[in-house]
C-alpha cells in the first residue's frame, strides 16, 4: 500500500504544471521510455544553461536538461548565479531566500518539462557543478524520494541545511561526487564532507577525485555516463 501511494505521490507532483519557470536547453534521446535517463544539470556561478550544454554530449541515450539559474549577474549577458554568498573571515554565508527560490523554480522547470515532452523516464537524476553541485546538494537532501540520484561536480554541502526525519527516503538512492584534488576554489575537504553525509544517509555514494582544479573534468561525462549504467 505504501509503495502504491509513493507512486501515486512521483506522478501527480511531475505532472503539476508550474507559471514560473527557468530558462533551459534540452536534448532529448530518440528513445523515449520508462529506462531512459533523464538527467537534469545546473551550471555554476558566472554561467548560464547554453554555455554548460556545449561542454560535452553523453554518447548513449539519455534525456538531458540544463538549467538556467535565475538571478542575472549582468543581465543580456547569460552570466547568471543561483544565489549571492560572501566570504568574511573565512566564513561563507549564503542568501537563503535566493536558495529556496532556485530550489522551487527548478523543481517547478522539470515537472514542467517532463510534462510538455512526455518524458517517461523513471530513473531521473539531478546534478550540477560548483553553485548548480551546491543546490544539487539542497534539493537531494529536502526531495530525496523525486529523484534516484545526484550528481555533484566541484560542489560543497550547504552553509545550512536538514535531513529528513524518515531516513528510509534516502535508501536505494545514489550519488556521484566529483572533485579535482588541487581546486582552489572549494578544497578537497568539502567534497569529503559531502561524501560522508551521502554515505552516512545511506545513499550509494562514488566519490571520483580528478588531477585538475575547480573546473569540470573533461571526461565528466564519460564518469556519469559508467555510474548510471
């Protein structure tokens, strides 16, 4: 009976249609099927969603979104950030209205999307790099049960965040964290934070740690294509 609810719960919160969406690009698979991935990506600070999908291309079916964060930088000139953060001290904060906004304008953009398509994927996975990894982070720890992995790239946990309660919403989930071992933007203790947290949640956790620095890998693409399989 519970199983049967949780599924009744995943079809009517994808097919609720939102007015108040992001910016995207889209490349769906010729193979529309309940087995065929849906990956939704999110870029970092400074970046927008078309910049990101012309990094690289998955070489097997597989349905991807970029995201477009929603607060411009310098507005005409696609340099956009998902939220303001500052450094004092050594201590970051970050604007968490922004954070809850790009966290409900995402999850409003896929229900969205996958309804206007007709995606029937059921195995969808969300995931970014730098600020997108961060809210990544976010949505996998307050929506665990939407999605079936996360992918962070040179991410770190949230400044503030909470875990669920019912820690069964984490089981049967799997993430895939990222980092490049000389980043000198996010150090590797970040990721190691990340890490621990997933696994401590009970999540199936692969933590890859790359030779470069912040920037994503060159074989990202590559990595998440092995990990989904």
């Amino acid at each position: 009976m519970k199983k049967y609810l949780l599924i009744v719960l995943l079809v009517g919160f994808w097919n609720c249609k939102e007015s108040h969406l992001l910016n995207y690009e889209i490349q769906l698979s010729e193979n529309n099927s309940e087995d065929t991935p849906l990956i939704i990506l999110m870029h970092g600070y400074g970046n927008n969603a078309k910049a990101y999908s012309q990094k690289g291309d998955f070489s097997i079916g597989i349905n991807v979104i970029y995201l477009d964060a929603p607060f411009a930088m310098i507005p005409l000139l696609g340099i956009n950030k998902w939220y303001d953060f500052k450094i004092e001290n050594g201590d970051t904060t970050s604007n968490q209205n922004q954070i809850k906004e790009s966290v409900q304008l995402v999850l409003n953009t896929i229900k969205n999307v996958i309804n206007e398509n007709e995606i029937k994927s059921k195995h969808v996975y969300i995931g970014g790099h730098s600020q997108g990894g961060n809210i990544s982070y976010k949505i996998a720890l307050n929506y665990p049960k939407f999605f079936k992995g996360f992918i962070i790239s040179s991410g770190r946990l949230p400044v503030e965040y909470t875990v669920k309660n019912d820690l069964s919403q984490y089981q049967n989930k799997k993430s895939l964290i990222i980092h490049g071992k000389n980043d000198s933007v996010l150090e590797l203790k970040y990721s190691s934070a990340g890490k621990n947290l997933m696994e401590k949640l009970g999540m199936e956790t692969d933590y890859v740690i790359k030779e470069g620095g912040h920037s994503q890998p060159p074989d990202f693409y590559e990595i998440v294509e092995n990990w989904i399989k």
